[in-house]
C-alpha cells in the first residue's frame, strides 16, 4: 500500500502583519505592540510637523494614563488603611448597628453577629510599615519607557522617557487597552487587592490603542490630505545675522548639510574622477581606431 504524501504547511506571520506599528516597551522588552494599516499613506507625513504633533500626543496618551493609575494606586495605598476582610454580600440581613460596623472604616475587629455570623475586619495601614518593607527607589535609568513607530519595520520615530516615577505596581501591570475582562461580571466587595486596585485604575477609561491608532491613521492617512490640502515641511521665524529669514525644516534629512558638503567636496571630487576615467579626447580616439 502506498503511502500518502503529507504536504506540510508552513504559517508565514509576515504574511500578516501590516505596513505600520507602533511599539511600547520598558527596557527592550516589548509590552504592547500593534500592526495597522493607513490608508492613502504617502512618506511626505514623515517630514512634517503633524507628524511629530500625533506622535507626541500618542506618548502623551500613555503618560497620561500612567501618571492617573499611579495617583490611584498611591491614594488606595498610603492615604488611609486598605480594609482587607469583613466584606459581606448580603447588608440587609444584618441589624442596624452591625451595618454601622460593617461600613464604617473606623471600626475594626471581630463582631458576632445576631445571625450567627462572624465578621472579622481587618486593615493594612502603610503608614505603620518598617522602613525595611516600603519600596525602595529603583536607581536612575533603571527602569525606561520607550515609544516607537515603525514604517515597514524601520523606526521612524522614537522617544524615550523615565519610568522610575511609577510606582512598581503600576510599572508591572502596564495595559493600555484598560480592560475590564479581569472583574467584569464579579462583585466588586469580593475582588482581592491585586484586581480590586486593577479595576480603580481602569474603570471608565478608555482603549488606548484604538484611539492611537485612529489618531495617527487620521493624521498620515488621505483624509487628512482632502481635508487640510497638505503637510506642513517648514516653519519660518526671524531673522538670522545676514538678514536673512530662518527656516526650521521637519524632514529627516539635513539637506543644508548635504549641500554644503557637496559644495565642499565638488572640486576634490571632479579631479579625482578626471584622473581615473579617460578625457573626452581619449574616448574620441578609442571610437575611431578601436
């Protein structure tokens, strides 16, 4: 009996991913990455300050929400005590002066309750933490935020900034989608700390993402072509020692560089081509007797 030939299928991810991504990372290590694509996308946007203007706004996005969560997380933690059991489900079961109890932080301690509960509320206080517990300062540089944009997997914008200002909890639970899929349908009385503190910190926001993506797509895509008619290249601003007016370009590329260089270079150039390629008489001579 002949055996069957197995084609074997090999998934290209290439095959995938878009022209476009933007990437998020904290020391080289990648915590959120996403591919788009922009349509009617032309590299004039690259050289222009719009583009600079929506980059800047994305990184102000995620600074934004970072700085936010790590407010929420410091007031949850350090203000007054964290309430860490005597939770119920059920308040109208209890009397009146066991809901007092219940509900008002002052109170701590254990309560039998005429129910034949036990209720037993406790409370982590971080101001009466030993020194040796409180967490340390990480040291400079230690902990770095990244922003990168990249147009066929070349970066084409970059920016960088320290993460040593957040809080380790913050650092570590980095989700710029603000998903609730964690404690979406559960009682918030019953969360532990980790997803109580998640859902403080991300109830109410907004995907991040999506409205990154939208912003840039809207800025370097045709829209914004048919709505504004062009990119801004250049900015001009006063005068310079010559009278003459200054101009700030936002390409990439140092075309007053180039051009002086080149004017620098053209002579030394032209002689040293004249001396390894034949003169045109040279060339006359070797079309007509060769």
């Amino acid at each position: 009996m002949e055996k069957e030939n197995k084609r074997e299928f090999k998934l290209e991810n290439s095959l995938y991913k878009e022209r476009f991504q933007f990437i998020l990372q904290i020391n080289e290590n990648i915590i959120c990455q996403r591919f788009f694509r922009i349509n009617g996308f032309t590299n004039k946007a690259l050289n222009s300050r719009e583009f600079t203007d929506v980059m800047n706004e994305a990184v102000g996005m995620i600074q934004d929400d970072l700085v936010s969560k790590s407010r929420i997380y410091e007031w949850y933690t350090t203000h007054s005590p964290l309430k860490m059991t005597g939770f119920v489900n059920d308040l109208d079961k209890y009397t009146e002066a066991e809901k007092q109890f219940i509900l008002h932080d002052n109170c701590d301690g254990i309560l039998h309750c005429e129910n034949g509960d036990i209720i037993n509320k406790t409370y982590l206080d971080y101001t009466k933490i030993e020194d040796t517990q409180v967490e340390e300062r990480p040291k400079d540089g230690e902990f770095v935020f990244k922003f990168l944009f990249l147009v066929d997997d070349k970066v084409v914008y970059e920016r960088i900034w320290d993460g040593n200002v957040y809080p380790k909890y913050v650092r570590n639970s980095v989700d710029l989608t603000n998903s609730d899929i964690a404690y979406r349908d559960k009682d918030p009385m019953t969360l532990p700390f980790s997803l109580a503190i998640i859902r403080h910190m991300t109830i109410g926001k907004e995907d991040l993402t999506y409205h990154i993506i939208k912003k840039i797509c809207n800025t370097l895509g045709s829209s914004y072509l048919e709505e504004y008619g062009e990119y801004t290249d250049k900015e001009t601003w006063g005068k310079d020692s010559k009278g003459k007016t200054k101009t700030y370009s936002y390409s990439k590329i140092n075309y007053d560089m180039l051009n002086d260089w080149r004017n620098a270079t053209k002579k030394k150039t032209r002689d040293y081509l004249n001396s390894i390629l034949p003169s045109q008489k040279q060339l006359n001579y070797i079309d007509k007797y060769l």
